[in-house]
C-alpha cells in the first residue's frame, strides 16, 4: 500500500528501514543548474548514517566523469563507482554483450557523454556534436565502417544525423539500433522539454522498426550491473525517482521498493490515480518537504527571510528586490508592519510559489549579451559603468542598488571606467 512520508517520524523510520539507496538526479536532485532544496544535507545524512547511495540517471549527455564535476559542484559527494548512467550502460552493453567488433564505429545521435563513454570502453565512434549546425540536404553517402546507430537526447539533433543514422540502418547489414533510453520528456528551466525518447523517435517511424536495444531505465540491465558489482540486497534497497514509467517501473521491475518524489515529472494526481499501473512504495510531497526543511519553529511556517532562499531551492530564480516585494505584498495582506519579519503558512507560501511567471527561466547568455549590445556604441564589447548600472536597475528583471554594488565588486573596471560586458554576463551566469 502506498505510504505516504509526511512527516519527520515518517523519514527517519524510511531511512532506518534501508541501507542502499539508488536515486535518479534529473528531477529528484536538480534541475539543470539548480540543486532542490536540501539534497546536499540529505546526502551527507544517508551517510553519516553508514548507508549506501548511488546515482542512476537516464540522462545521456554527460559521462559519469562529467556527472562527478555536476556533483562536486553542488557540494555533494559521489565516486565514480556510485554513478550509473544510460551512456555507460550502452557503452558496456555494447563491450560485453554485442561484443561490439573493434574494426566497426558507432554513430551517435545524441551528446558528448555517449562519445566519452565509448571511448572509455576502446569502442570508437562518431557524429554527436560534431555533426551540428545547418544541413543542405546533400546526399549521404553510406560508410560501411558503421556498426551501430546510439540515439540519446540531444541538443543540437539536425536532419543530417537523422539522414545519417538512416542511411547507415538501411544500408549495413547488421548494424544495430541502440537507443540510451525512451524518457519521453526532461525537466529543466521549471518544465519539460523533448527527452531522448522523443529524439529517436522520428527515426523509428522512418525506420518502422523497434530498437534493437532501449538501456535506460526501466530496463534492468544498469540494476542488475548494481547488484552484481556492489552485493546488495534487495530487501534492503530503495529506488527514489519522480518518473513512474522508468525510475519506479525501474524498481518494481527489480523487485525492490521505491520512493516516488514529486520534484520531476510525476504529478500527485497522477500517482493516486485509481488507473495508475506503476505502484510506488512511497511517496513523498516536493513542495511540502522544501517547506518543512524551513521550518525552523516546527509548527508548519516560514520566516518571511528565508522566503528567497525557498524559492530559489525549488528551481525559482527571483531577483532580491523581487523577493523584498513579495514580502512586502504578503506582510501588507496580513496587515504587518513594513519591514516586521512574520511568518508564512503553507498555503501562503503555495499562493506566492504559484504566482504567474514564477517559474520563468533564466535568460541565456546571448540574450544577457545582445541586451548590452545596445549600448556598445564602439561595438568593442564594452560599455561605461553608469550604463551597466542603469541597464541592471531599470530594465528586464530590475536589481537593487546594493545587488548591483555586489556584483560590481567583482567586476574589473578599466583606466576608463568601461567594463567588458561578455566577461560580466559569463561571471554572473557562472555564479
């Protein structure tokens, strides 16, 4: 029967019940470049308390190398023996299953986490990354050199790599057809865009053929691999994801228990809906445990000044002069004073965490860039101070004085009191 994790009591008697713990990351511990809310202290926890953990993600673009500096990053400690990814898993399934011939290559549709992987294994590859930008639609010749088509989520897929990988498919006797894995979605910017499984799809219709192979979850080879390197009992050991038809199909079909955290992809409706064939074990609430970990007085409230940290935990990315107003707005409806510190309930703070645009994405760095451009009348990429300054207190999303204050300390300012603009927008991106 599902349970549902409510409460601190509730949390300490899951991890006591454990010892391996096996987490998905997109959507369970971040969400692109923000980690949620607690993950770090959770970690260091599960440890402390003598546990197991390891990392199986579906995403392919990254090696496990890469994950290790994603994690190093956030401040969480991980080994590369504890980072199970698609990549990987396609990699060896590749080595030690197709005992892929070393005369033959792969082409990639997908990023460079695949090539790493491969590489890794002494299998070579090519196309990925290097066959971006713009096609003409010329004819593709055939290289027979190709042994297998991989197709992960990929960011900069064209027409080429498809005409590629199809050319190869129908042409080459034998060559297999790998996809890393079919998630049909992926969290990132506070909601979902095309994930690997949407990628290949395109080419299976031109194709009419399945995979000969789909590695991600919920297929159990990257289980199976975990349970053979590691000796771990299955009794003793929980999946956590936010995705029913892959990290807790994952564990159901490994016969092991699961924890669905609703961070990701997964609603709540969703997962008590009576025609929901994926059972989880457990569950847990995203917004509600964010919340809790605030709760500093233990009685379901939020200081109004730790209101920005919240937000920002749970993938938001308002500016403090924002986060001062929506203070301001919340105090006033409760007729506190101006610049009182009070405390917010949850249903408050899911009124201001649902607010319109709450979760807009960060600008990229070419949009920061063609911003100040206006003002670049040399055109040599720099600006004056005092145009900076105006261009981040007035316009787009509107700093404070003091945030712009903060910033400027560690910007070099040149003899002539002109600032390079590119370097600006990449140290405050970087931060």
């Amino acid at each position: 029967m599902l349970q549902y994790l409510q409460n601190k009591e509730d949390r300490e008697a899951f991890i006591d019940k454990y010892d391996n713990f096996l987490f998905d990351c997109d959507g369970v511990l971040w969400e692109g470049t923000n980690v949620f809310s607690g993950v770090k202290e959770s970690m260091e926890l599960l440890r402390s308390k003598g546990k197991r953990v390891f990392f199986v993600t579906n995403n392919s673009t990254k090696s496990r190398s890469s994950f290790l500096k994603k994690f190093e990053g956030f401040g969480i400690k991980a080994t590369v023996e504890e980072v199970f990814s698609s990549a990987f898993a396609t990699a060896a399934y590749l080595k030690n299953i197709l005992k892929f011939p070393s005369d033959k290559r792969v082409y990639i549709i997908g990023m460079n986490g695949i090539r790493d992987e491969l590489a890794a294994e002494g299998i070579a590859s090519c196309g990925g990354e290097e066959d971006a930008g713009l096609f003409e639609n010329e004819a593709v010749p055939n290289d027979e050199s190709i042994g297998a088509v991989v197709v992960g989520l990929d960011t900069l897929v064209n027409y080429r790599k498809y005409s590629k990988a199809f050319t190869y498919l129908t042409k080459n006797p034998g060559c297999y057809f790998i996809v890393t894995n079919e998630d049909s979605t992926f969290p990132q910017h506070g909601s979902f865009y095309p994930g690997a499984g949407s990628i290949a799809a395109p080419l299976i219709t031109a194709l009419n053929r399945r995979p000969d192979a789909v590695l991600g979850k919920p297929a159990q080879n990257m289980l199976e691999a975990i349970f053979a390197e590691h000796k771990l009992d299955p009794a003793k050991t929980c999946m956590i994801g936010d995705r029913l038809n892959t990290d807790i199909e994952f564990g159901l079909n490994g016969g092991i228990d699961t924890l669905c955290v609703l961070t990701g992809i997964t609603s709540k409706e969703e997962l008590l809906a009576p025609e929901n064939k994926v059972p989880s074990t457990f569950y847990m609430d995203k917004w509600k445990e964010a919340f809790s970990l605030y709760d500093k007085k233990g009685n379901s409230t939020v200081s109004s000044a730790n209101l920005g940290d919240l937000l920002r935990g749970l993938g938001q990315t308002p500016t403090q002069a924002e986060v001062n107003e929506l203070v301001k707005e919340t105090g006033r409806s409760k007729s506190i004073p101006e610049g009182q510190e009070f405390d917010i309930d949850f249903g408050t703070f899911l009124s201001i965490l649902t607010r319109p645009d709450g979760f807009k994405p960060a600008g990229s760095s070419q949009e920061f860039i063609q911003g100040f451009q206006v003002f670049d009348k040399e055109g040599d990429g720099y600006i004056s101070a005092g145009e900076l300054r105006y261009v981040l207190t007035n316009l787009g999303e509107k700093l404070s004085e003091e945030e712009v204050n903060e910033l400027l300390k560690e910007v070099e300012v040149g003899k002539d009191g002109r600032i390079n603009y590119v370097d600006f927008v990449t140290m405050v991106l970087s931060n």
